[in-house]
C-alpha cells in the first residue's frame, strides 16, 4: 500500500531536527503558536515513524526518558513522510529552513 502522506526531504528533516534542539524549549518563535519543544516532539514523532530517529523511553511521550536521537545508519539521502496536519510551516519560520530548499 503506497504512502500518500506528504515528503521531505530527510536532510531537511535533520537540518530541523538540529536547529530546533539547539534552541530554548520554551521559545515561541514570533508569528509562531508552538513553542520549540512543541515543534521538536513534532519532529520526534514523525522521525521515530519513519525509523529515522532511536527513542528510548517508554510509551509515546518523547519528553519521558533518554533523550531521542537521529539514527545514523537512516538513509539520510532519502524522504520522510510527514502528517498532513504537522506544522511545517511553524517549524520552518522556528529554524529558518524552507523544506523546498535542498541543503548540501
């Protein structure tokens, strides 16, 4: 069965990933809704999903337990599908980083 959610590129998705882990958790971006831990647990979700990201912690809840790390054997040359709903544009106005803007 073929994956209709939407893709980005997983280089983007990592770009993300770093940029919102470097800022404070409670920094709501101006223009934003959706602090950066907000965003980043977004990011988590989708990641440990597409089994682009090692999670130790028990359950669904991404702030309990170790801290969630990118796989580094992920193939980050590839895609990663997101959910319709995830705030993609919140997370692009947070890092500064465009998903349509290939990153070297």
């Amino acid at each position: 069965m073929p994956d209709d959610r939407p893709m980005v590129m997983a280089s983007t998705f990592r770009a993300w990933w770093q940029s919102l882990a470097d800022q404070d958790p409670d920094l709501v971006t101006p223009g934003n809704t959706l602090a950066a831990q907000e965003l980043w647990s977004t990011l988590v979700t989708i990641g440990k999903r597409n089994r682009a990201v090692i999670v130790e912690h028990p359950g669904d809840d991404p702030t309990v337990g170790g801290w969630p790390e990118l796989d580094p054997d992920f193939d980050w040359n590839g895609d990663i599908a997101i959910d319709d709903d995830a705030p993609i544009a919140e997370i692009e106005h947070a890092t500064g980083i465009s998903d349509e803007e290939p990153l070297a």
